[in-house]
C-alpha cells in the first residue's frame, strides 16, 4: 500500500525558483502500529512539525556551524543542546545535510 508520493517540481523559468518536492497523501487518515517510547515519538513529531521559516533558520545555523569539512553529531547535538534522535530527524527532513559515517557534511 503506497501512503504517500514525492515528486520533484520544476518552477516556471521566468520566475528564477528552484525545483521543489511535493507530496502528495492517498489517504487523509491512516493508522501506523509502531512499538516506541512516547517521549522519542514527541521528539520526532516536533521536528516534522516545525514550519518552514523555522526549519530553515535552524538549518541555516547547522549549516554555519559545521562548516565546509563537517562536524561530528554528536558535537553538533550537543553544541544545539538537541538528542541524537532531534538532530537525526532534523538531518532527515533536511535537503542540505547528510551523514557520511558519525559526521554531519553538507549535501554536495
């Protein structure tokens, strides 16, 4: 069963905008049965939840913080005052990061 879509948009030209993912839901409500701790299921509900504008500003310090070469995450979450599990969230939702081994580098 296919829950959700995710495709790449091209912007109109004349605009000067950038490719954007969509999504796109089959199902206005479905029920997931997982085995987790309530507080690392808040963690990730809050990260998914933050809106765009507060996303970004929050990407944009990791961004300036970890530099061109990249920092350990565990250096990075504890600089953030966040949990492994918010600061993998965060680099999950994120087009601009990912982990190569125990280190956060930007995208190339």
């Amino acid at each position: 069963i296919k829950l959700a879509e995710t495709k790449w948009t091209m912007p109109d030209q004349n605009t000067g905008g950038k490719p954007q993912k969509m999504y796109k839901a089959y199902y206005s409500t479905f029920n997931i049965n997982i085995s987790c701790p309530i507080t690392e299921m808040s963690e990730v509900f809050t990260i998914a939840s933050l809106n765009d504008k507060e996303f970004a500003e929050l990407e944009e310090q990791i961004a300036h913080f970890i530099g061109d070469e990249g920092k350990f995450s565990s250096v990075v979450a504890e600089h953030f005052n966040l949990s492994n599990l918010s600061l993998k969230s965060i680099i999950k939702r994120s087009n601009n990061f990912v982990y190569k081994g125990m280190k956060i580098e930007k995208k190339k």
